[in-house]
C-alpha cells in the first residue's frame, strides 16, 4: 500500500501504483523501488526519471540514487516498452511468459546482443531469460519465427515455455515463402528453423524436430505436400483425412494418429479406428467428383450421404452405413432403403428450399414446398413423390393432395414468382401473399385459397379484414431486405420513410396504405407532405443508405450534420424529426432558425462552432439577453462559449465582432489576434479612437494590444505591413513610407513609436516625390 501518512492526487496515485494506472497492486514502501519502475513512470506522464524519483521519495519509497537514474539511456526506455520504441504500453514487472521474444526483438530493433538486453532488464528490475540462454546476435528474420501465428492472441510473441509445433514451423515458413512443391524441400526447410528456434532458447516439440517427407505430406490438406501446406492445429482433424492417408501409405490409421498427436495436433479422431483401410473404402468417404464433400466422423447429414454415395458406387446404403461405421464413423442404426437412384439426390436435397441447408433432415417434417417442387422437377404426382421419401425413411411427411403442378402452381410457390427455386417451405408469408394478387390481378382472400389447396396449412394473414384487391406497389410496400412485413409486429418507422421516399409522398399515407393492407402496428402521426431529405435525416451518419438513428433518441451533434448534409436550416430538420416521432431533447421554436443561422436571419450558412458576434446579433434581432440566446443555442446541441463579463453589451459590439465590419457574419473568433489595421478601419467606421476600440475588444474576450500613439492617420503605413504577425523586413517599411507619403526614416521612426520592430538601419531621411498625375 502507498504510505498512508501522505495525500494522494491522481500523479502520485499512478506513479506508486505497479501498473501506472491509479489502482492496485501498490508499490511497498518496505522494498525499492527499482530503476525500470521509475523509468516507466517517467515515460508515461512524459517527465523527467529524476522528478519522479525524488516525488516517490518524498511519498516514502526507497528509488535509485541519482547517480543509477542519471545512468539511464534511451535504450532503457525503449527495451522496457512492448512496442520497443519508449512509449507505453510497458512490461509489466512480473514475468508475462513472452518476455523472451520480447528480449529477442529488442535485441534486434536496438541492434544489440540479446544477453546484452537481458541482463540490463534484470538491473532495471524486470525478470528475463538467462543471458547464455540467448545466441550471440539476433537475424532480421527471427522476427517471423517468434511472431504469434494466431491473430485472435493478445500477446504479439510466442510463449517461451510452450513446445514450438510442426504448424507453428510451417506457418512460419509459409509466411517467408520458403515453402516449396517438393517435399523433401519442405522437410529441409522444417529443419532449419527447428534448429534456429532451439538456438534461440524454445523448445520444439519432438514431432516438429524429427519430422520426415511423410509427415509433410501428412499435414498438407490435399495429401501432396502441397498448398494449402497444413491442417489447421486449432480445428478437428477430419477421420477422412486420417484414413485416405493410411491408405495412400499402407499405414495402420490409428497410428496416423498417434503420429499426429506427436506433431502437436490435439483435436484428433476418436478411437480406436479400423486397423486398415483400403482403395474401395476411401471411395466411400467422400461424394461429388472433383470436388468432394467428405463425410464427418459425426455428421448430420449421414444419410444424404449414403444416398449420394450409393449412387456413385452402386452399393446398397446398408451396405456402405457397415462399412463407415467399422472404420470408426458414427452412423446412427437406422432403417435404410434397400437402393436408390440418381433420381433421389434431389429429393433429399435442401437446395430449392428457403432458408434450408444443403440436406434434408431425416427427423425434421419435410415442407410442402419441397413436395410440390419435386414433383413438377420429376413430372410426377404428388403421391409418387411423397411414396419415394417414405421409402427413404422420411417419416414426417406434409398431408399435400396429390395432383399434377402446374407452371402457375410453381410460380406460386416460387419465393420470387418466377417458377424458379428456392420455393416457400412450409409458410406463406403476408407479404408474397399479396404479391401474388397483385400479379394475378386476385384478392389476397383467393390467393390464401389457392396456397391452402396446394397443401400449405400455415398462410400468415392478418386478423383484421384483408383488402378487396391489391396493386403492385401495394406488394412494394410491404417487401424489406429480408423479405416481408409481418402483419403482426411493429413496422419499422425506417420502412415507412423509405417507402414515401421512393414514391414521393408522405410518410403518412405510407402508414394509412400499410394499416389499409392490415397492418396495424404502424408509427403514428406522421407528415403528410414529402420532404427529400428524409432518408438523410433519419441515417446515422446523413448518409440516404442508414444505418439509422435509433428510435429512442436523435444522437447528439446529429441535427446539425444532417442539415449540413440536406442543405437547410437545423430548424427544419429538428421540425421534421419530430413530425416523423423522434424525441428530441428540446422541442423546436421558429426563434431557432434564427438563432442558429450565421447572421441571425435563418438563411445559410448555419456554423456549428461558437461565435460571441452571432450570438449578440440574434440577441437583438430576436429582442432576448444575450445569456437566453447562448442557453438555447446550448439546449439545442451547440457548444457555446461562456459570454466575457464586458459589463453589458453595446450594439456597435457586433460590428465590432463582424469580420468585414458589417454587422453580419461571419465573425472573428475568441483565439483571433485583432492587427492594428482592423482596429484603425475599426474607428474610422465608429468614430471612436483606436485605444477605445481596443478596449472594447479587451472586454469582448479579444486579444488586441493599441499602442497609446496609435492614431487613424496611422492606417496607410500599417497598410502596407505584413498580417498575422509576420516580421517587418526592409521592404515593407520603404513601402509603408511610399503609401504614407513620409520619407523611410519617418515611417521607421513612427512604426517604432508604435511598437513595431522594424530593421535597425540608417534609412533615408528624403520623401518620395510625389506621383506626376496619369496624362490621358
């Protein structure tokens, strides 16, 4: 704990904290402070190692002595940073378990011997590997060797305690190109950065340091020793893989996977497997020519499988479920067809269903759609269709009367309309519902019939009375990215928007149209003029295609972007937020739009930043204190600056505050530095004197300094001067002589008496003659 005798501020509490961040662990008052501390903490609060110490000294602690702090380097600071270059984060002062990469790479980023490193960051108080246990130099590319392969890790370096495993070697080698076709190349390869990582103080896993052509060739996905080089060691191995490599080599597969468990791959097959495995039984593995589905060694879809390979082989899927399951797959004990066909593949295929997998389940119902779509593929009956699946052992068949499907029934039951997969499954939603009508010029009613005749038991339909007849945008207006409105949840206020958007009218006979429809949960009231900037407003970032704001709250700063955004006055578009329903933290005042506007008449541009003349002008336009005018401007997003205490404010102030000296905007800023000249053209417009015009200035927050000399005579010789403060050279002070009519020494003189510094030479004494008139 930090000495409880001593106050604490938020500084102290860090620096005598182990993690410089003001919580525990503590440093202890009763052990030192070491040098790697005090560096770290110096660092992070950018000050000086020697302030820090003497603070943690008078806070009680024991620290280096001067003599040890004065010795620190810029090199200290760099090895005891994560990032190796000073700056936080920092290494902690226990040991992380990745301490040697970081020795390694600070031992190469500062061009030093690594044992060099290490034994400096155990004087500094740090804990590292043992110098000897580090090679006399560091190469360039034993950066890669030591870099976690794994993106997902928080730490940048392998951990030295943890055996460097073959797809650690092999990933590195991947990552340096190093990698070839040829196995024994790749073997070679292997070898080499093994013996590198044991020169660099990691252990290798014994699989990694012995490993062969055949293990190679083992790890490569394809089982050439090719790319793609290796089986990911944080994912199953596949039992296919396992035993198409027993086969290819004439290997027992349960020493397969003992080989791969010496390798360091941990998520393997479970045994035990078949002793053998031959050419006809890895043709039983996988389906789909070229490029084949391998079946898993626990796989959902067994049983498409077996058809797909039955097909391929020939075999009776009995026949192929023995044989899978000896060699160790699990396939449930099931009844089984006693053959199939090709023709089968289809119909246990998911692929012309919405929303299915690439199979169907064999426990799941199987969807009316599905039915119906098979039989216009096959052109069979319905009752052919539903006895095949049966046959394959698919218990839960949909009650579909049998008929003939025609081209309407499959536009029908078409998700798009066009006859073509994926078709509806076992619901019907509103929505196609009503797009179906309004294609076959029907009523939604009829349309619900004839998908009840089809076999479809669940049409979604509202509760309310469905319309009379419906037209194509009426289908429009219920279709989202997703697919269809539900007549039963809340439609989204987004929706409406972008719907009245694409036709052009109002958000709220978007609303009346959809309640028409029956959809009762629809955001009211709504405007119902049009507005082309909607979409704009109600996006997150004023972009027309969202995300959009939440329906809770506008964000704050939002009003002002997407006026900027749309082009009109925030006013507007904080009226129109609200017309749409969207709270807001004040409610809208006509005064707004003059408020908010650069010269108080509601008219562009509208600045976001803060502006005393703007403020003072609406003040007077609007006939309120200038305090109301900041309070509102505050209420309605805008961060406004506190007013000066100018004792009141007088109305030349905001010509005063006015850039062009017009009273309107835009206006100098509280940060501008007020020249000589504006002060001068400031009086003459005033008819007040510079040095009351610069006081003004003063107590309206602006920094001006008026010489007490300063005269209005004095603007054709700061005319010619540079702006923005800007050095008086030689030439500028001839010209402010020649556009003043005084000779050189009398403009130097008088720019001098102003406070002026100009260059200190003997300038002429002569006045320039004067210019003979232009003849015409």
């Amino acid at each position: 704990m930090p000495n409880p005798l001593l106050p604490l501020d938020d500084h102290d509490r860090r620096i005598v904290s182990h993690e410089l961040n003001a919580e525990a662990p503590w440093l202890d008052p009763e052990e030192p402070v070491t040098l790697g501390h005090v560096l770290r903490a110096a660092a992070s609060r950018h000050g000086d190692p020697g302030a820090t110490g003497s603070r943690l000294a008078e806070l009680g602690y024991r620290v280096p002595s001067p003599e040890e702090l004065a010795s620190a380097t810029d090199d200290d600071r760099k090895m005891i940073s994560r990032d190796i270059d000073g700056s936080g984060p920092w290494i902690g002062p226990g040991n992380d378990g990745h301490l040697r990469g970081h020795v390694l790479a600070a031992a190469l980023r500062l061009n030093r011997p690594p044992a060099e490193i290490a034994a400096r960051l155990v004087e500094l108080g740090h804990p590292a590997p043992a110098p000897d246990s580090f090679p006399e130099r560091v190469l360039d590319e034993d950066r890669d060797l030591i870099i976690h392969r794994d993106r997902t890790s928080p730490r940048r370096w392998i951990a030295d305690d943890t055996l460097v495993t073959l797809g650690h070697v092999i990933a590195v080698l991947q990552h340096m190109g190093k990698l070839t076709r040829v196995p024994q190349q790749t073997v070679l390869a292997i070898a080499a950065v093994c013996e590198r990582f044991t020169r660099l103080g990691y252990r290798v896993a014994p699989g990694a340091a012995e490993v062969t052509v055949d293990d190679v060739v083992l790890t490569s996905v394809g089982l050439d020793g090719c790319t793609p080089w290796r089986l990911d060691p944080d994912e199953p191995v596949p039992l296919h893989h396992v035993l198409r490599f027993a086969q290819a080599h004439d290997r027992d597969p349960n020493e397969v996977v003992a080989r791969l468990g010496r390798l360091g791959y941990r998520r393997l097959p479970e045994g035990p497997l078949a002793g053998s495995v031959d050419r006809e039984e890895v043709g039983l593995l996988g389906h789909g020519g070229n490029r084949k589905t391998w079946l898993a060694q626990e796989d959902p879809a067994w049983f498409p499988h077996l058809v797909a390979v039955g097909v391929e082989t020939g075999k009776a899927p009995a026949e192929v479920a023995d044989r899978l399951r000896a060699l160790g797959f699990t396939i449930p004990e099931q009844e089984l067809p006693a053959e199939v066909s090709e023709s089968d593949l289809p119909l246990v295929s998911g692929r012309d269903l919405t929303g299915a997998g690439p199979w169907l389940s064999r426990t799941d119902p199987v969807p009316v759609g599905h039915i119906l779509y098979s039989a216009h593929a096959r052109d069979a009956s319905v009752a052919s269709v539903l006895a095949r699946l049966a046959k394959l052992g698919y218990p839960s068949l949909p009650d579909v009367p049998d008929r003939h499907v025609t081209e309407d029934d499959l536009r029908l039951i078409s998700e798009r309309g066009d006859g073509a997969a994926p078709v509806l499954g076992d619901t019907v939603p509103y929505g196609r519902v009503l797009r179906a009508a309004a294609v076959s010029d029907t009523g939604p009613r009829e349309i619900a019939d004839r998908y009840r005749e089809l076999g479809y038991t669940d049409v979604v339909l509202p509760d309310g009375p469905l319309p009379e007849s419906v037209t194509e945008r009426d289908a429009d207006l219920v279709t989202i990215d997703t697919g269809w409105l539900a007549p039963d949840e809340a439609v989204p206020l987004p929706h409406v928007v972008q719907r009245a958007h694409a036709e052009g009218v109002g958000p709220a006979g978007i609303a009346r149209r959809l309640h028409a429809l029956g959809f009762p949960q629809v955001p009211a009231p709504l405007p119902d003029t049009p507005h082309p900037g909607d979409l704009v407003m109600i996006s997150k970032d004023a972009k027309p295609d969202g995300p959009y704001i939440p329906s809770t709250g506008v964000p704050e700063g939002h009003i002002q972007r997407a006026a900027d955004a749309v082009g009109v006055n925030p006013h507007e578009v904080a009226v129109r937020l609200a017309a749409l329903g969207y709270p807001l933290e004040f409610t809208p005042h006509p005064d707004d739009a003059v408020i908010v506007s650069e010269s108080a008449d509601g008219q562009a541009p509208w600045p976001r930043w803060s502006a005393l003349g703007r403020v003072l002008l609406a003040a007077k336009v609007l006939g309120r204190t200038p305090e109301g005018i900041v309070d509102r401007r505050r209420e309605l997003g805008y961060r406004e600056e506190d007013l000066p205490d100018a004792g009141g404010f007088e109305e030349q102030d905001i010509l005063l505050l006015s850039e062009n000296l017009d009273a309107r905007g835009p206006w100098i800023g509280s940060s501008r530095h007020i020249s000589l000249q504006r002060v001068l053209r400031a009086a003459r417009i005033t008819g007040r004197s510079p040095q009351r015009i610069g006081e003004r200035l003063t107590l309206l927050g602006r920094e001006v300094h008026v010489p007490p000399a300063l005269d209005v005579r004095d603007n054709d010789l700061l005319e010619a001067l540079p702006r923005y403060g800007k050095p008086v050279k030689t030439e500028h002070v001839l010209a402010a002589a020649s556009r003043a009519g005084r000779s050189p020494a009398e403009a130097a003189a008088r720019l001098r008496e102003l406070d002026i510094e100009v260059p200190d030479l003997d300038y002429p004494t002569r006045r320039p003659a004067p210019t003979p008139p232009r003849l015409p």
